[in-house]
C-alpha cells in the first residue's frame, strides 16, 4: 500500500459534511484507506472572471490515504465516488455535491493528460493548505522544495478569509493518534 497520499475534498451543494462523510466511508469498499482526516474549512467560492451567479460557500478538507491503486486508478476511483455522490461535471468553478482532487501521491510527479500531481494549485489555496496543515504541517511539497508551514505562512493575509471551520469525521483512536504525532513532528 503506498502512504502519504493526500486527497482534497470539497463541494457547496446539500449537506457537504455528510456528503463528505458518506464518500470517506465508502473508500475502502474501492481499496483506499483512511489515514487521517483534517477539520473542514468554509470559504465563499472562487469565480472566473465576470461570474455573478450566486452560489453558496464551499466546504473543503484534506484526507490521507493509502491504496494498491496507481495515480490514475486512484483518479478513476475517485471519479466514480464523485458520480455516486451526485457530482455533475458543468465546468470549472461551478456549484457541486462533490470534489476529489488529489493532491499528493507519496513523492511522485506525475504530468498526465487530465493528472497533474501535485496538484497545479496547491500552493495557491488557503482551503488546501489549512487541512493539509492539520495533517502534516512539516511535509514538504514534491517540487516546490517548501514545507506545508512554509507555503501558509507565505498565504496568510493574502487569500481570502476563511469562514469557519468543524470537525467533520471521527477518526478511529489510531487514527487519531497518527494525526497528533504528525503534528508534534
């Protein structure tokens, strides 16, 4: 099983946390296991240029994982969990019940048709990067060569404000355990 495969989830349609809930729980069922889950962080949505639809604020948190599954059948997976939970693809920055982005696979590069890891803009997002930080603020990022508390430090002040933030899923006691000595690390 390869580890330290970080998942983004997002969405800003029906009940997201549950949602959110609903797709953790049935990955093991497609041969992905939960490591450890970061709190989830509300944010209003990103727009493209000239977008006035009104639309409500995303929900996004970050998972790790491990899995028998190579980036592009992890992405294939992930794929079909977001069909099963009602994703219908409308277009970049659109209203869904459900995101999976991968964002980290081990120390792997990948540049693929529709497959970029890490994920093009992982630097770029404050709702990336607090969850991820949550999780392993001392990873460093296969080639950028900055750690996660370096890439936030260097957002602060400067993205947009986040909303809220909860504690959305229970982790297993081991679970937990993992994700606090990461943090001390």
């Amino acid at each position: 099983m390869t580890r330290g495969i970080y998942l983004g989830l997002g969405g800003n349609l029906l009940d997201v946390l549950a949602t959110f809930r609903s797709a953790v729980d049935c990955m093991p069922s497609f041969g992905i296991e939960i490591v450890a889950a970061a709190r989830a962080y509300r944010t209003p949505p990103l727009r493209l240029p000239g977008d006035v639809e009104a639309m409500p604020d995303f929900w996004n948190t970050v998972i790790e994982v491990s899995t028998q599954h190579d980036p592009q059948g992890l992405l294939d997976v992930a794929m079909d969990i977001e069909r099963a939970h009602g994703r219908v693809r409308k277009g970049r920055w659109k209203p869904r019940t459900l995101d999976i982005d991968i964002l980290l696979f081990g120390e792997e590069q990948v540049i693929q048709s529709g497959l970029t890891i890490p994920h093009p803009e992982i630097a770029a997002r404050m709702f990336v990067l607090m969850p991820l930080f949550d999780l392993a603020p001392k990873l460093m990022i296969p080639g950028l060569g900055r750690s996660v508390t370096k890439l936030l430090a260097a957002k602060k002040n400067t993205e947009r404000e986040i909303l809220e933030e909860k504690n959305w899923y229970s982790a297993t006691p081991a679970q937990q355990s993992k994700t606090q000595e990461r943090a001390k690390a």
